[in-house]
C-alpha cells in the first residue's frame, strides 16, 4: 500500500511561528499520532543561520536588517546563512524516515540526494538543467555568468527518524536580499531565480503542484491534499 501524505498550502507565514508548527509537527509525528506531512509555504523577509553559519556570513548590520524589514534568526538546521522571503517557495517535509532494523539510524545523505532530485525534476518540467556539485548541497544550475544555486536545502533529522526544515527554491524573490549575506558561505558563486532563467516567472500555485508531483515520486506517497485551517491557530498567512 502506497503511503500517504498530507500536503499543506499555507500561503505566507512568519519565520517563527512556522518554527513553531514544525516542532508542534514534528512531535506529533514523532509519537506515531499523525501522518507524513508535506507544508508549502512562503515567508516574510528572514535571514536564517544554520550550524554553520558564520557571524561574516552576515553583511548587513543590525539596524540594516530592522530598516529593511528583515529578521535574523539562528536555526537548529545545518547549513549557513541563507534568505527566505516572499517569491520563494518552502517546503517543510514533516515525515519519518526509514530506519536501519532497530538502530537509530538513516540515510541523511540519501534524504538530501532525493530532495535534490525532485527539485531538478521541477526544473526539468520547465526547460532547465538542474545539477549537484559534489561537496555542496543544494540545486545548481548553469548561467552565462557561471554556476549558480536555485534551491538550497537545509534540514534536520530527530532521534525518531522524522525530519525537519526542507528546502528554498527561487521562483520570483527579491534577489537583492541575497546580497546582504554569503549564501551558505559560499562567495565564488551566485544565486538565481525561475523567473531570471524563464524572463517570465511562472506562478507559485502552478510551482507549488510540480513540487508537490515530483516529492510523490521520488518519496513512493499517494498526495493528500489537507485544509490548512486544521494547523491553526499557528499558521495565519501573513499578506
């Protein structure tokens, strides 16, 4: 029997409170009381830092951020600094990996080569060659300038097997924002977006179904489409 996997569209949703329905989630999942979870989303303009960030990676001052409208936050992912916001499509896979007989072990690596390749795939439903460059995580493609990333993914993995945070795949932000980091401390190489690559962004509903069809296929989940109403009061969508 294929497994099933509820997938939520919760439109725009804070940094924080969004934290704080994956770890409500998370638990959930956790205690074997909910089923594999899949959140689609957007955030306000956030600068989050992994377990790798470092305080350089950071180019804006404080007072910077504030007067852009900009929060910093540190998170409990791997990874540096990256930027979420708005035209950037995030996904929060909220599920529970296989595990090695009774050990409490999964294949880390192999969770990040399958969320690479259901990004290339999207990139591939529009015309675009996605790829990996060995040592780095992330999707890159080719540009006239060089190589450039346009997914970054970041997550982690609880003691239950069951993950955390997701991916970050640049459809239409403002990619000026990027300019106040080092993203993922990675200085030699740039960032892009669908709507830089295509010259006409295609809409985060229509992007949002190509995702959530290439993460069925490459994890084995029938889709179940879910009311976000079910998730408040955390997720009220932030215009």
């Amino acid at each position: 029997m294929t497994p099933i996997c509820d997938v939520y569209r919760l439109g725009r949703v804070g940094y924080d409170a969004a934290l704080t329905l994956q770890a409500r989630l998370v638990a959930e999942r956790s205690a074997g009381s909910a089923p594999d979870r899949l959140l689609l989303l957007e955030h306000p303009h956030t600068y989050t830092q992994g377990s790798s960030a470092k305080p350089e990676h950071l180019l804006l001052m404080p007072d910077e951020c504030a007067a852009r409208g900009i929060q910093v936050i540190g998170v409990d992912r791997g990874g540096g600094i990256t930027y979420h916001g708005p035209g950037q499509l995030v996904g929060y896979p909220i599920i529970a990996l296989p595990r090695e007989g009774t050990e409490l072990r999964t294949d880390f690596v192999g969770y990040l080569r399958r969320l690479e390749t259901v990004l290339i795939g999207v990139l591939a439903d529009y015309g675009l060659r996605g790829k990996v460059i060995p040592g780095l995580t992330g999707v890159w493609v080719d540009t006239p300038a060089g190589e450039a990333k346009i997914a970054a993914i970041g997550v982690r993995i609880n003691v239950r097997a069951v993950t955390k945070h997701g991916f970050a795949l640049n459809v239409d932000p403002d990619m000026r924002l990027f300019e106040g980091i080092v993203p993922c401390g990675i200085d030699d190489k740039a960032v892009v977006s669908l709507a830089a690559l295509l010259g006409q962004p295609p809409s985060m509903d229509e992007v949002a179904d190509r995702v959530s069809a290439h993460f069925a296929a490459v994890f084995g989940y029938t889709l179940r489409p879910a009311d976000p109403a079910e998730l408040n009061p955390v997720t009220h969508s932030e215009q």
